[in-house]
C-alpha cells in the first residue's frame, strides 16, 4: 500500500498549488449559507415553532454546512475517468503497475482533504456568525470518522458512473441522474427529518443518507449509538458496493475501446 499512500501525499500536496483556486471554489459554500439561513429562519417563523422534528434554525443551518462540504469537496471522478477515454490516455493509465480503483481512490482522497477544510473554515465562519457556536465538540470526531465512509460511498458509485464512459462515453445523464438521488435522498438540500414518516423510512435505508444525512445529523446531536448504526451502514453498504465496483470494472474492461487506435 505505500505506493498508493504515496500518490494520495503527492496529489495531497499539489492541491496546495494553486490556493487561489482552492479558496475562490471553497467561496461558493458562504452565499450557500447565506440562502439557507434565509430561507429556514422563514420557514421556522412561517411554523410558529422553534424546533421541528428535534432541529432548530441553529441546528438545521450546521447541519446544512457539513452536508454542503461534504458535497462541495467530492472531486468529479466520473467526468475524470470519462475525459481519460475520450481522449485515450485511458491506455496510459490502465499500462500504469498499479490497481487502477486504488489509484482513483487515492487521488480522490488526496484532492478532498483539503476542499473539505476550506469549506468547512469558511462555512463554519459564516454559521457561526448567523446562528451562533457549532454543536458540541463531542461529535467532531465522530462525524470526521463517517465522514471518510461518506467520501468511499461516492468514490464507489461515482467510479462506476465512470467506468460506464468504457461502453457509452458520455456519462452526463447518469451524473445528472446520481446528483439528483444524492439532492432528495440524500438529504442535502432538506434535511431528511422533515420529510414524510414512510418517505424518511426509505431514504434511511438507501446509502445516499450514509453519504449525506447521517454524518451531518451526528454532527449537530452526537451519540455513541447514533455513531455506531451510520458506521455499520456505511460499512455495509461499501463492502456490496466495492464488490460491485471490482465486478463492474472487470466487466467494462471488455467492453473498452480506446480512442486514436
């Protein structure tokens, strides 16, 4: 595994190049929060109510700043693996020793670290600013934990987006189509908490909530058992996806034909 440690620390550290580029992506969190607190602060005074479904305006708006990082920082891995096949360095990489999941997955990693610190600095700036200190420091590590199940989730369903440019290349419908899940079911934009009872009863069950919801949900009400379910859910849904995914790559590598020759 060192090699692979090493191509996270190199693609870590060329992340830092360019700091202009990492902050100016990392400003499109603070107008995200702005919105957010627009509109929920309206819609609680709408209610008459200072908490709905256990979360207040304070809560709701914390939990929105991590679910937003924790979307804001995935690279864009299927658009990656797609743009490598239509213009044939595909042949390149895949010549590479190296396992080529395991190289994705590593570079995928080395590129968020950083986007996630960013947005969380300057997004947990403007929330704290809005609606007041983050919750309590107990759940920080516990959500940085599920946090990094979350960003395998991604890595495992975006990889086979990806992969599927080896038979179709354009993949933009299918990016489009898994954003949209990662949106309602996931409980990016609204919390899952105020949807329907039966609704919520699905979307918890699907691992979309494992990408989104439930560390975001740890992070503003931290419990030791609430911690254990998403990390057995997140594991669970890893172990089928990852075995999906090396099935799935093996069978697209079949079906590959390389632009240019």
């Amino acid at each position: 595994m060192k090699k692979y440690f090493a191509i996270f620390r190199v693609t870590l550290i060329n992340s830092l190049a360019y700091p202009g580029e990492l902050i100016g992506r990392s400003l499109m969190i603070l107008p995200f929060m702005w919105i957010f607190h627009q509109l929920w602060s309206v819609t609680f005074a709408a209610a008459g109510a200072q908490e709905i479904n256990g979360l207040t305006v304070r809560s709701t708006l914390w939990y929105l700043m991590l679910a937003e990082t924790i979307e804001l920082s995935r690279p864009r891995l299927g658009n990656t693996i797609s743009e490598a096949v239509k213009d044939g360095s595909i042949a390149y990489i895949l010549s590479k020793p190296y396992d080529f999941l395991l190289y994705h997955y590593s570079t995928s990693l080395g590129e968020t670290i950083f986007r996630a610190a960013m947005n969380i600095l300057l997004g947990g700036a403007m929330v704290w600013w809005l609606v007041g200190a983050p919750p309590n420091p107990f759940g920080w590590p516990l959500a940085l934990l599920t946090i990094l199940g979350a960003w395998t989730l991604n890595f495992c369903i975006a990889a086979m987006i990806g992969l599927s440019a080896f038979i179709v290349e354009d993949i933009s419908a299918f990016q489009w189509i898994y954003q949209k899940f990662a949106f309602i079911l996931g409980g990016l934009l609204i919390p899952l908490d105020f949807y329907p009872a039966w609704l919520q009863t699905i979307a918890k069950a699907l691992p979309f909530s494992a990408m989104v919801y439930s560390p975001a949900r740890l992070f503003v009400e931290p419990s030791l058992p609430a911690f254990a379910t998403t990390l057995a859910m997140q594991l669970a849904w890893i172990a089928a996806l990852g075995l999906l995914l090396v099935y799935f790559y093996r069978r697209s590598l079949a079906h590959l034909t390389v632009n240019g020759g």
